[in-house]
C-alpha cells in the first residue's frame, strides 16, 4: 500500500516538472499572441484616421489573439470604452450593429475608389483592390445584423 502511495506521488511530480514545460510553451505562445494582438490594435487605430485600413477586423483580430494569450489584455479591450462595444457584440452574439456595417462598408468602398482614381494606376491593382473590397463587403454583410 505505501509503495502505491509512493508510486502515485512519484508520478505527481513526473506529470508537475511535464506541466511546468508545458507552461514555458505556453509563455513563449502567449507572448507570440498577445505581440499579435498589439500590432492588430495598432493597425485597427491607424485605420481610424487612415481609411485604407479597416478598423474593425484589426480590432476583432486583437480580440481573439488576446482571448489566446492573455485574459487581463483581453478583458481589458473587451471592457474598453471605445472598442468594447463592438467586440462584445461580435463575440457574445456574432453580429455588428446595422449602423457599423454600413460605415464600414461605404468608408471601404470610398476609400478605395479615391485610391483607385487619385493614387493607383496600375490596372492589376484595380482589379486586386475591387476583389478584396468585394470580398469583404460579403462577409460583413454575411455577419448577423443587430
């Protein structure tokens, strides 16, 4: 019975030194994450001012890199005042307000046709950048509206 007892805890500490490795992986992936998330938020503010960066992917982007690498940077930007908003609705419900998506879909498209007709002159990059505008366009509008 004590050589049960023995073995049991001899094996506890086996499977504790595999699970503290496991948990340098496990902060070696979350610093990749949460460094993700960070330059995603980056690029989501930018995108504010610059319109040929789209804010709300970025934003949804850091949200689900930072649900995977830490829950204080998550709940954070979840709660935030400015962006909480639309991360919870996306989250808890999978759908953005009526009103975002329709901000989203005509700044996109403004956005992109003032590049075509002032900045980009090539033809192949015409057509590249109706491709991605179509492209997005059809999943927001596949998104529930709430």
């Amino acid at each position: 019975m004590e050589e049960e007892a023995l073995e049991r805890v001899g094996s506890d500490l086996v499977e504790q030194e595999k699970g503290d490795e496991c948990n340098k992986k496990g902060r070696l992936a979350s610093a990749f994450w949460v460094t993700l998330g960070t330059i995603s938020l980056v690029l989501g503010i930018i995108g504010i001012f610059l319109p040929l960066l789209p804010t709300t992917p970025f934003l949804l982007l850091s949200a689900a890199c930072y649900c995977r690498g830490s829950d204080k940077m998550h709940t954070w930007l979840v709660e935030h005042k400015l962006f909480g908003k639309y991360i919870k609705d996306y989250e808890e419900q999978r759908g953005i307000r009526k009103r975002v998506k329709a901000i989203a879909i005509l700044t996109m498209w403004a956005s992109i046709i003032f590049c075509i007709v002032f900045f980009v002159q090539e033809f192949i990059i015409h057509i590249a950048l109706f491709i991605i505008a179509f492209l997005v366009t059809m999943y927001l509008l596949s998104l529930k509206t709430l």
